[in-house]
C-alpha cells in the first residue's frame, strides 16, 4: 500500500474510536488482523511486534528479523524502529503513550500480554477499540476490494477443476489436498481457512474436517474452500452428486435439495440492497427453506445465512437472525444456504457478494 492508502485507513479507524489518543496493536505469535489492514505487510511474521497509531502517524517496532522486510515495504507514512536487545526501544515507547488514553485491541490481546504491557508502559488509561477496528475493516476500499475478487476467482477456478479429481475411492483428506494445490497453482499464497470436504452423510455436518472417508458412487461432495491474496480471503461452496443413477430416488432427492438450496440463495441475493437489515436477508432464505416441500425441510438450515469477508474470513457481521446491522455499500458477504440432513448428507451453495448501490453484486 502507499502512504496515501495507510493514513486514510488510520485516519477511519479513528473516526469510530473516539476518545482515543493512541491505539497499540501488538502481535502475539501471530499477527493481529488489524495489524496486516493497516501496514499491508505481505511478508515476514513479525511476531511481538508493537504498530502504534497516532491519528497522523504510525511507528512499527520490530526484532532484527523482520526489520530489513518493514523498511524495504513500508512507506513513509510508517516509522519503522528496531527493538533491540538493550532495550532502549521501550523508552521511546513509553514517551509516546506516557499520559495518553490507549486503544487496545482486547477481541485479540491475551490477558497475559495486556497486564505485561500495562506494567512495562506504566499505562494508566485504555479502552477497548476492537468495535472501532472492526468498523473500519467492514467497508471495503477499492484496494480491498480487487484483493478480495482475484481471491474469488481462484476459488472459482479451482472449484471447476477439482471436478477432474472425483474419482471411486479418494479420500476426503486427499481432495482436499488437490483443492489446495490447485489454488496455489492459481495464485493463491494460503487457504483461507482448512479446506472441508464432505462425502456422503458428513456432508450433514457444517463444519467437518476432512478425514479418511472414501468417495462412493450416489455421494454428495461438499467442499468449502477459499484463496488468499495479498492477505484477503475468498470462501466459496459448492455441491455436486458423484456419478449417480439419474432416476433413482436417491439421486432425486438429493438432486431436489441443492435445488432448494440454490433457490434459496437467489430469493436472498436478489433482496439485498442498502439499507436493508442483515436479519431480513437471512429471514428470506430460511423462510423459503422451511416451508419448502410442505416443511420437509424445516430447520435444516441450522446457521447464519454469512458473514463479512476480509482480511479475515470471518470478517465481521453479515447475514443473521438476530443482526440489526444496516446493509452499506461496498461490504462484502458471504451468502451460503444450506441444508443438513444428520444421516443422509447435506447441501451448501456459498458465494461472496459485494454490495452496491444497484443491490448485490455476485463476485
């Protein structure tokens, strides 16, 4: 990102968090989301690594090891210094958060490294600015934005090929594997999340990890899957029957449910538009659900109807009962009917949507 990029993204974050004189984001073994959307960092772990952001500026400290990478990728906009071993680092920080109200992100900071970071700073005041960051992420800017779609079409992509790949007898670890090689032949640097593949009655559980189960013939296969690129995410679902005979009941009845399914996912996307309640959405698609074939299929569909995706999956609010969060443009979401049979198997069509002011646009 450019200098340009970084300080309108600082300078949002501080739009929601009011009453705040400087937000410290420290990273933990692992980088905090909010970290990766301010600096744009593509490289390097950057593990302990403090970015404190004023709202004109921002200072990243960093070890020796990820020094050179935060130098040679960052603009100007972002002061890089070297926490080094004598600890002269820790003054600097202290000086910049000495009589300041602090902005911690507590959804991410372990309690551990708050009280750590308290006592070494001596820090008198905080507050909690993950509703703040978490506002800022969920408007996408057009950077975001062509991140997010080029994720998209890998997933499509590889959802198209991986078709080659079903064959008698794989296992559902094996597809998985394939999916995932495919995508990073396509371009994607990481999954979004643990590729799930489902065969037959796992297709009824939402969340299973795939295993060793084999591929048989009359199978549902349900894989949900998604890229990275340049740290943002895709997550994509879709359903297919394995080589089944066409006029057997079984085959109807399965071929009958993704229908639904995807009958379902329409009514939703077609109602989408500014202004609009999560809730409402999410109300379309399991209303149609339920009252399908007579309630044959009523309260099969067991969870939200999406989520905002981002630098994270899971992103933020998106589509579910309880949600009064107003519909903005330039969100993207998730939308992902589906229905979960416990011993027959399951169906799931997700796609990621971007809203606009025209309604909703299919990524």
């Amino acid at each position: 990102m450019d200098e340009n990029e970084i300080t309108l993204r600082i300078k949002k974050i501080f739009s929601y968090a009011k009453n705040t004189d400087i937000i410290l984001l420290m990273n933990t073994g692992t980088a905090d989301p909010n970290f990766l959307y301010v600096t744009g960092l593509k490289s390097g772990l950057f593990e302990y690594s403090y970015l404190i952001l004023e709202k004109n500026k921002a200072t990243l400290f960093t070890s020796s090891l990820e020094y050179e990478t935060a130098v040679e990728s960052l603009p100007k906009a972002v002061e890089v210094v070297l926490m080094d071993m004598k600890g002269e680092f820790r003054s600097k920080v202290s000086s910049i958060l000495k009589d300041k109200i602090i902005g911690i992100n507590e959804f991410f900071l372990p309690v551990g490294l708050y009280n750590l970071l308290k006592k070494r700073y001596s820090i008198k005041e905080t507050t909690d600015v993950s509703q703040a960051l978490e506002k800022a992420r969920l408007i996408k800017d057009e950077v975001e934005i062509s991140y997010i779609k080029k994720a998209v079409s890998i997933t499509k992509w590889a959802m198209l090929m991986i078709q080659k790949e079903f064959k008698l007898d794989i296992t559902e670890a094996e597809l998985a594997a394939k999916f995932d090689n495919l995508s990073a032949t396509l371009g994607s640097s990481a999954p979004s999340f643990q590729t799930i593949v489902c065969f037959g009655k796992n297709a009824a559980l939402p969340h299973h990890f795939p295993d060793n189960t084999k591929l048989k013939k009359g199978d549902m296969i349900l894989i949900d899957a998604g890229a990275k690129v340049n740290n943002y995410c895709s997550d994509m679902t879709r359903t297919f029957i394995f080589d089944a005979k066409n006029n057997s009941e079984d085959y109807k009845a399965k071929e009958r449910m993704i229908k639904i399914v995807k009958e379902a996912q329409v009514k939703a996307i077609r109602a989408i538009k500014v202004g609009a309640k999560g809730s409402t959405i999410h109300n379309i698609a399991a209303d149609y659900i339920n009252t399908a074939d007579d309630g044959y299929y009523k309260d099969k569909f067991t969870h939200a109807l999406g989520h905002s995706i981002g630098i994270e999956v899971h992103d933020g609010p998106g589509f579910s009962p309880g949600l009064t969060q107003l519909l903005k443009s330039n969100m993207i979401i998730t939308v992902e009917p589906g229905i979960y049979i416990p011993g027959f198997g399951g169906a799931r069509i997700e796609d990621d949507i971007i809203i606009t002011k025209n309604g909703a646009e299919v990524l």
